[in-house]
C-alpha cells in the first residue's frame, strides 16, 4: 500500500516536475531498497527545493512545489511580431483569466507582447471606475478582490479601442452580453485575427443550439477554440493548484507554425505551474459540458438546501452526466464521449461545480430561503452571474422546438423548478426512471 502510494506520488510529481519530466530515462529504485529510498526522496527533496520558483512577481500568493519558471513547451521559434493579447471581460473569471495570461505574456515575451487589455464594463465604485482601481491599485475590487493583478495588465474601458492591434481575443462575460459584444466588435476583427471563449452556456437563435465558439466564428469571421475546465475562478486566482482543458481547431488559413496561433501558442498562453493545461480539438465536448453542468449544480443546489445529503447530490450528478453526454451525442454529434470523462472540462468540472460554485450556493439559498433564482443571484453574488438560470431556459426553449423535453427529465426539471414554482420536493418524482409500465 505504502508503496503503491509513494509510485502515485513519484508518477504525479514526474508528470508536473520539470525535472522530473525532463529526465523521462529516470529509473525507479526498487521500493524493496530502503535505502536507495531514502537516497531518492533526498535527491527528489534537494530538485524540488532548487526548483521552487520565486515569489510570483505580486508577492501575494504562497510559494509552492509546483512553481516553475518555464515549461517545455516555451522551446519554441516565432517567424511573426509577438501575439498581442485582449481579455475580454473582467468579471471574476474574466480578471482570473487575464492574470493568467499577463503572468505568460510577461514570461514568454519572445512570443507574447508583454502588455495586455482587459476590457471592462466600467462602472462607478464610490467616486472612482473599476478601470482607473485596476489600473492604479492593480486589484479588481469588485469582481476578484484581494488578489494583486500584474501590473502588465491593463484596464481598458473602451472596446474597440482594447482589442486594437489584438491577435488573439479571449472572450470572458457572462454569455447573456455576448450577443452586444459581437455586434459591437463587428467590422472591426481582421480575419487573421483567433480567438479562446471561456465562456459557459449556448446561443439560442434563428440556427438553433449554437456553441459560443461557432457563434463567435460565424458573427466575426475568426476562428474560436473554447477553454473549460473545473476552474472556480476564485481558487485560481489564489493559484491553489487545477487544471483546464483548452479546444482549439486549426482553421483553414492556418499560417503555420511559428506563423500562427496553434496548439503550441495556447498551452504557453494558458498553462501555468498552478494551472495545468491540455490542448484537445473537442470544442464542441468542452463547451456542451461546461454549458450544461451549470444546469446540474443548480439541481444540486436544490438538493444540499433540501438537506438530502450527498447521496443525492451524487444521484443528480450521475443522471446529469448521462444527459449531458446524451445532448452533445443528438445535438453536436462532432463531439467525442470520451472528452465528458478523460478532461477536466467533463466530470471535473461537474463535480467542483456542483461541489462549491455560484450556481449550488444559488439554489441552495432559493432552497432555504423560497426566493426565486433572480432574487437569490443579486442578493448573494454582487453583480456576478450563475449562467445555469438562462442556460437552463435556453436548453429548455430548443428541447421544446424539437419535441424532446421529456427525453431530459433532469434538466427538464430544473427549467420547471426555476421558471414555474415546481416544488423542488418534487424532484425525485420528475426523474424517477419508471421501467414498469402501470396496467
Ligand atoms: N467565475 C468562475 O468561477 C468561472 C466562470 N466561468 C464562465 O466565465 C464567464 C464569465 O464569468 P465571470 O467572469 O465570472 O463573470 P461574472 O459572473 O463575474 O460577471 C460579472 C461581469 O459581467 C460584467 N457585466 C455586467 N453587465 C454587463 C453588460 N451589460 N455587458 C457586458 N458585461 C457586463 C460585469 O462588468 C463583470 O465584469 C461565464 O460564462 C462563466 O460561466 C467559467 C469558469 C469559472
Ligand atoms: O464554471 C465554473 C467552474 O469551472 C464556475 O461555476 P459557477 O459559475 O457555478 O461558479
């Protein structure tokens, strides 16, 4: 057992350790040996200890053995200018995000320019804009507060005017404002332009059930991976270890490498010591999953206010999972079963949704207190968002246009539970899987 635990512990650390994961040829000692044992856990300690990076250059988070100062991947040759970044957002994962990426962009700057705008949707804070605190006391007070942002990123309360000269675009609001966003950005993208969505949900239009990402190709004409993960922005942002999964395919005018954004430039835009990342072509897995777990934590919520325990919880997650795959399977048949549960934009990101995101604490609190999901967002969330109330209506309204409502007795009850004062008592009854027919 012992040493099933220390092969665990040497196979993680070789996976997250730069060098251990540069010495792939490293021999494991027989476990028999105690004392070559001891000899390793000393050689394993000193390589850690001289790999321990700096203080990150804010100085407020704590060093940890993950800390690096480079990854393998930064072994690469730019044929072009620095990509030069844009966030677009700068809600609670919005600025997590764009933290992130100014921590890569200053690291990498052979590949990134250093600088990079953050849009804000500005607003008054007392006397002064959310854009001139960032600016100025590098934290957003609102939206992520008491973290200290990196001072290469810079607030921009002008649209156009934050993504001008921007190779890559990184989408992060609240997927309802995104329709506004795009249309205002609209003429105003060069092709050549990629862009990420780290957005959660679905756009509901005259083509149906769209993903962010197509939403964002088909208005603006650039190519748009996604990034999703379990990532509750607030653990991020105090870089406590995760990790994400990011999609992106190549398009079609695909410069090259080198030339072009590609699976290389994203995993050093995104990854970093605290923040694990893997580049996958799935769009359509990640973004289905991290739409449609939302709806699921809400259900969940309902469950941990209700008091039923965590047998529950793990019944709503189960049922969940099996219409979330089911969904991606009839509607966006491109995206592969195996993403739901190999990367962490699947189940992980289920599982530390439903555990402690804004939509369990949401629905837990319309549980206990009787208010509606409107009333539980604003009271408890300051201005953020819990995207599974509109996602929950969006799923609804198309399973609704294509007759199969009944086909999602889960998601289905939650639509009824948030939009028409179906008791949450009834919840069991509305999934319960009848295989006897009552003659
Ligand atoms: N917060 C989290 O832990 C995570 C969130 N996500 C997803 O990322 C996306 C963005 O979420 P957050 O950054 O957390 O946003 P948020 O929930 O913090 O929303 C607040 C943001 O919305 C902006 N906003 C308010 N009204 C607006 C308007 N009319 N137009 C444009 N922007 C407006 C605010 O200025 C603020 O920046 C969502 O789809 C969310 O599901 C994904 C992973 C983690
Ligand atoms: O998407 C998230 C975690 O990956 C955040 O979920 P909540 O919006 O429910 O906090």
């Amino acid at each position: 057992m012992l040493a099933l635990r220390r092969l665990t512990r040497y196979t993680f650390l070789k996976r997250t350790h730069p060098v251990l994961s540069a010495h792939r040829a490293y021999k494991f000692f027989p476990l028999s040996s105690t004392c070559s044992r001891r000899t390793f856990q000393i050689q394993l300690r000193s390589k850690m200890t001289a790999h321990i990076n700096h203080k990150s250059h804010n100085g407020n988070q704590d060093d940890h053995p993950f800390k690096r100062s480079d990854s393998a991947v930064s072994i690469m040759h730019l044929k072009r200018e620095p990509f030069k970044i844009t966030v677009i957002g700068s809600g609670n994962w919005g600025t997590t995000i764009a933290k992130v990426i100014a921590e890569n962009t200053e690291l990498h700057s052979h590949i990134f320019n250093p600088e990079v705008r953050m849009w804000v949707f500005d607003e008054k804070i007392g006397d002064e804009n959310l854009t001139d605190i960032i600016n100025t006391r590098h934290q957003n007070v609102k939206y992520l507060p008491n973290i200290d942002l990196p001072h290469n990123l810079v607030a921009d309360p002008d649209l156009l005017h934050s993504i001008k000269g921007a190779d890559i675009l990184v989408f992060n609001i609240p997927h309802q404002f995104l329709p506004n966003i795009v249309k205002q950005l609209q003429g105003h993208v060069a092709p050549h332009v990629r862009a990420i969505s780290c957005l959660k949900g679905f756009e509901l239009g005259s083509k149906g059930v769209q993903l962010l990402s197509s939403y964002v190709t088909d208005e603006l004409g650039v190519q748009c991976g996604a990034l999703s993960g379990a990532n509750l922005a607030p653990e991020v942002a105090k870089e406590h270890w995760s990790e994400t999964t990011v999609a992106y395919q190549l398009p079609k005018d695909y410069q090259g490498e080198g030339k072009d954004v590609d699976h290389k430039v994203l995993k050093l835009l995104f990854h970093r010591p605290y923040f694990h990342v893997n580049v996958i072509d799935d769009v359509a897995g990640i973004s289905i999953a991290g739409a449609l777990k939302n709806v699921v934590a809400l259900a969940c919520g309902f469950v941990e206010g209700m008091g039923w325990g965590n047998n529950a919880s793990a019944a709503i997650q189960r049922l969940g999972l099996g219409e979330i795959i089911k969904f991606g399977r009839m509607f966006f048949p491109e995206s592969k079963v195996e993403t739901y549960y190999q990367e962490s934009a699947g189940v992980a990101d289920l599982i530390t949704t439903c555990s402690g995101g804004r939509n369990v604490k949401v629905a837990t609190y319309m549980a206990k207190t009787g208010k509606s999901a409107l009333e539980a967002e604003k009271e408890l969330l300051n201005g953020q968002s819990a995207q599974g109330i509109i996602t929950c209506r969006e799923v609804h309204e198309w399973l609704q246009t294509c007759e199969l409502t009944q086909e999602y007795p889960l998601f289905e009850a939650v639509y009824q539970i948030v939009y028409n004062n179906v008791r949450m008592e009834d919840l069991p009854e509305m999934i319960e899987e009848l295989d006897i027919e009552d003659k």
